[in-house]
C-alpha cells in the first residue's frame, strides 16, 4: 500500500465504492484511513445494498450512503421504488443512484433502464441531492435522458469510461468526471485523454476520483481485489496523467467531493 506524505497526507476521498461486497469490511476501513482517506462513499445499486450502505454509513462517521437502482437492476422499479424513496429522506444519504445505463450487457431492457433512470433524475431533483451515474455503451441516450429531465446541479459520472469527446458534452453539461483505477491501465489512453481534457478546461474543479472497490483496483494492484485506500493509487496516476502535484489532486478532489456531496470530509462531523 502506498504511503501518504507531506500535505496530501489526509485529503482523499472515495467517492464510490461498495463497502458491502468487501469481506470483513471493518478491515479495508482501517486501512483506508491509515492511507490518508477521510472520506467514503458507499454506493447502493438496489434495494437490499441501498439499506446496507446506510447501515454502515451510520455506524462510521467518514462513510456516507448513496441509494439507487442500478440500470442492471432497473427491472426492479415498481417493487423497490417506494422504499427506495423513503430510504433517501435519510441523514446519511448523501445521492441518488447509481443510475443510468448500461447497454453492454443490459441485464434490464433498455426501456425499463431509461425509466428508473428518469425516476431517479426526478429524485435527485426533488431532493437536491447528488445524482450518481453509470453508462456504458450509451453516451448518446444517456445525454438525451439527462437533456430532457435537466441535470441536477450536482451531477457526477462514476467510473469514467469515455474519451475526451465524451467528457466534453460531460462538461458541457456542468457534470463532474470522477476517474477509478481505469486511469492508471496500460490500454487507457482514451481515459487519461479525458482527464487532461476535463484539467485544461476547468483546472481540476470538476474530477474527483475512485476506486469502485472490490472492482477496478489500480496499478499496482492489478488483480486483487480493490478496496478504498487504494485511491491513493487512483489519484496519483490522475495526477501524473495531468502534470500536478499528487497533494494538489488530493485537496481538490477532496473539495469537490465536499460540494458534490454536500458534507465535509476534512473531519469527522458525527451525525
């Protein structure tokens, strides 16, 4: 594990991982912290995982929940929407989502995706939280969706995926890029392309970063299974890819977390 030094030292944050899927997840949270994370974001992708985000959200002080239908699960709507919604009044929530679409595998059709989808943009709306994207093989609809309802104000893109192209009408749009392990892979150009896009264009006001744990661990952990403190990792390779100071990384991505989500990671506030 890497080691954090100098000022960036306690200034990241995991904006999205899945502390649930983690074995012994009290564990991955001890590291995380001795790695400098002040911050996690526990992502709920259904019913069952939302209540489990806020379960642990509430039992950690620098850990906070998400509540959503992921689009692989989309097909779930009617049965999981109304205790979705009453999950989401809750203090620990901090998003709505992951939304979105997923067209590579669409283990949902793609019209039940667009409509929890919309549902969830509505929600985020209504209650001026986060909203918490996923897409994948589905720039196009995905803007067409978000274009219709209106972006809320505080709108991220988990795991980004595409090129500059893509992070271009992301921008457009006032949506934050948030960059997993993909950043530091030997065949990702087109993503490294996208962050040196999203930098020059608003400095780094608009990318935060992840680690998507237990997926997508970074280099050097390729292979193993990823959990929060390898953001470091994540944000150092987001950092060489743009040409700024690791610790500069991490105080922004920090700070953008802090707006995005609407709490402060700098210390732990209790609830």
């Amino acid at each position: 594990m890497a080691e954090p030094s100098g000022s960036e030292a306690r200034d990241w944050v995991d904006s999205h991982c899945h502390l649930g899927t983690l074995p012994e997840a009290t564990e991955p949270l001890a590291r995380a912290r001795a790695a400098g994370v002040v911050g996690m974001v526990c992502v709920g992708t259904d019913l069952p995982t939302s209540h489990h985000a806020v379960e642990i959200a509430a039992r950690h002080p620098d850990v906070w929940a998400t509540v959503g239908l992921h689009p692989h699960d989309a097909s779930r709507l009617s049965e999981e929407w109304g205790q979705l919604e009453m999950l989401a009044h809750t203090e620990p929530v901090v998003a709505i989502g992951e939304a979105g679409f997923d067209l590579y595998y669409e283990h949902s059709p793609k019209d039940e995706q667009e409509t929890a989808f919309r549902w969830q943009i509505r929600l985020a709306h209504r209650l001026d939280l986060a909203l918490v994207i996923h897409t994948r093989d589905a720039w196009d609809d995905t803007f067409r969706v978000l274009d219709d309802e209106g972006v809320p104000r505080r709108t991220v893109f988990h795991c980004w995926s595409g090129g500059a192209s893509e992070a271009e009408r992301a921008l457009a749009r006032g949506a934050h890029l948030s960059f997993s392990g993909i950043v530091s892979f030997k065949n990702a150009d087109d993503v490294r392309a996208a962050a040196r896009l999203a930098v020059e264009s608003s400095g780094l006001d608009r990318v935060l970063v992840e680690t998507d744990a237990p997926y997508l661990a970074p280099v050097p952990h390729r292979g193993k299974t990823n959990e929060p403190a390898w953001v470091v990792d994540v944000g150092r390779a987001l950092a060489a890819t743009t040409e700024r100071d690791p610790a500069e990384v991490a105080r922004a991505t920090r700070e953008n977390a802090e707006f995005v989500f609407g709490r402060n990671f700098a210390v732990f506030p209790g609830r």
